[in-house]
C-alpha cells in the first residue's frame, strides 16, 4: 500500500485541515493496524517510513481495549483512545473509527 493509495480494508474521507477518518471492521482489522495505515496516510509516508506505534501507545493493549469479536464486544461499547503519534493527533473509537489530524 502507498500513502496514496490509502487503507483498502476500510472507507476513508479527508477533511481540509488535513484530517483523515477511516472506518474499520475490526474482525478483520487490528486497531492498532488501522491506526498506522491512517496515520501513513495523513502524513503521506509508507506505515513503514513512519515511527513504531509502540513509541506512543502499547498496540496490544489498543487491540484487547477495542475487541473486534462479537463474542466478546457484542454492542459498541463507547470506548475511545486518543493519543499523539508521528506528529499527528490520533483518536480510536469503538465503533471502528479512525481520526488523524496532523498537529503541525
């Protein structure tokens, strides 16, 4: 995937102050997967030319925070993580959502 190109796996829209939001199923895309291929993105770099995510949030801990599977999340539970990553405010909902905005 090029930074043009997007994520594949979810619907992506762009705002004019350089926001990016995508949606994700997460049963079939890690939170912590979509946050990187939205962030690479926003800044327009390939996820790997950007830092690792673990320098600003544990991935596993995003993954088990915002469960994919019916069996263990059957409503959307509400919950939401915001943080700061490669130069861009993240935001990561429940309900699959993605929110990047770049912070300069």
């Amino acid at each position: 995937m090029t930074a043009s190109d997007g994520p594949k796996d979810g619907n992506r829209s762009s705002g004019v102050d350089g926001t990016v939001r995508t949606t994700f199923d997460w049963e079939a895309v890690a939170p912590s997967t979509a946050v990187v291929k939205t962030v690479s993105v926003a800044v327009d770099a390939e996820p790997t030319a950007i830092e690792p995510l673990y320098g600003a949030v544990d991935p596993e801990a995003l993954d088990r925070l915002l469960p994919g599977s019916s069996a263990t999340c059957p409503t959307d539970t509400g919950v939401s993580v915001s943080f700061t990553f490669a130069g861009c405010e993240v935001r990561v909902h429940s309900a699959g959502t993605v929110v990047v905005r770049p912070t300069g």
